[in-house]
C-alpha cells in the first residue's frame, strides 16, 4: 500500500512514535472488514507484522458485526464504504454495546465522515492511503480511549455526568501533555492510577489537576510538595469510592 497523508485520530493528535504502555500488541486480536479484497490483504499483512492477531475477516458490515459480536475481540477496524452496513453503522452497534474499540478507514477526508464517525462511536478514523507509522499509533489511541471510556462507565452513572467527566478529563490530560511531555494515553493512564492509589475519582483528580493543587508526583509517592499535600488532604476528605 502506498504511503498516504497519514492518519486523522478524531479530536487529538498522535504522535508518530506513541506506544500505549501497558498494551501488548501480541495481545490484541482484532477483526477487519473491508469489502476491497486487495486493500484487506495489505491492511491484514500490516497487522500480522506489527504482532496484531487478525481473528476474522468480513467483506461487509453486517458480518463484521456478527464477527465482533460474537469473537469480542481487542479491536475493530472497519472500512466506511461497505455493502449491507456500512461501516460507520457498523461501528456505531459496536459502541453501543462497548464491545471494542473501532478505527474507522476511508478513502474521503470529508469532516462531516469524521463527525459521523465520532458521533458513532469510533475512537480513531484514517485516511486511505496509509502505512503502518499511521496505523499503529491509530490502533493504540483507540484501545486508550475505549479503555477511558469504559473506566467512566464504572465510575459515572448517567450520560450528563459522563460528559461531563470526559470534558474535565479533556483539559487535564491536555494539561499534563503540555506541561510534563506525556502522550494522551500516558496522561490518563497517570489519572487512573492517581485515582486509585489516592482512592479518588477520577474527576477529582482532574479537577486537582486544572487547579494546579496536584503534582504529577502524587501517584507514585516521590516528592512531598504542594500538590502532593494537596491530594492527600483531598483523599482524606473523600470517603472511598
């Protein structure tokens, strides 16, 4: 496949060189469906070596469904333009159900293909042409954002709160990757953690960041300073969740 103009993640950009700690790729056993045979075979080589499992191959959108459905796998990767369902469609009963995370491909660039593509529920979307320096950090923040999605799910009740807690977790992670140089899956995966080492939501510890009341320090328990004060003094008035 030739090289292309790279890849569009919805709402962030990515890095090139992005890893996903905490992520094997060995582990990730994905389905793809494209009804282009040619384009499936190079996207399928691509994977297999990157250390991606492909589990299934579909050539249309409904037995993509029916494959992810019923293999659950780590990821979804669906072309837009499909017989039967098209792809957005296909992703957006995928979300629903919070099955795995799904890259959208398209060979058109059009912003409202990418609206519709966030608004189902893809968590990244690439431009046809692309090669693998594309793909895999694609890959990799779809499996960070479905992972924060799910947290929030367990976290949060109700879809206001969710949305809530995704804005407020918007500007802290933007927060840490301009003042600390963490990628976005770096940074929530520090908010994460601080919320469980300090037995706070993860709300609070965004909201701690935006305030500037909590160094990037508390979670793993190095320094003694003003933040890291600060969140203690928060997890001692916060009752456990």
């Amino acid at each position: 496949m030739p090289p292309g103009p790279g890849a569009e993640v919805l709402a962030h950009n990515v890095p090139r060189h992005c890893r996903l700690l905490g992520v094997s790729q060995n582990a990730l056993r994905v389905v793809i469906a494209e009804d282009e045979a040619l384009i499936r075979l190079d996207l399928k080589e691509m994977l297999e070596e990157e250390g991606y499992s492909v589990v299934a191959e579909a050539a249309d959108g409904q037995a993509a469904v029916e494959r992810v459905t019923s293999l659950r796998p780590d990821l979804a990767i669906f072309d837009v333009k499909m017989p039967v369902l098209d792809g957005i469609s296909a992703a957006e009963r995928i979300a629903a159900e919070r099955i795995a995370p799904v890259v959208i491909l398209t060979a058109f660039s059009q912003r409202e293909l990418v609206e519709r593509a966030r608004d189902a529920g893809a968590m990244a979307y690439l431009v046809k042409p692309f090669t693998k320096a594309d793909l895999v950090p694609a890959i990799e923040m779809a499996v960070s954002r479905f992972t924060e999605i799910k947290a929030l799910d367990s976290e949060v009740n109700t879809l206001r709160e969710r949305l809530e807690v995704r804005k407020l977790l918007d500007r802290a992670k933007g927060l840490l990757q301009s003042e600390h140089g963490m990628t976005e899956p770096q940074a929530f995966r520090w908010i994460q953690k601080t919320s469980m080492d300090r037995r706070l939501t993860m709300r609070k510890v965004a909201e701690a960041v935006i305030e500037g009341t909590m160094s990037t320090e508390a979670s793993s328990g190095q320094g003694a300073g003003k933040g890291e004060k600060a969140a203690d003094k928060a997890a001692e008035a916060t009752p456990a969740e």
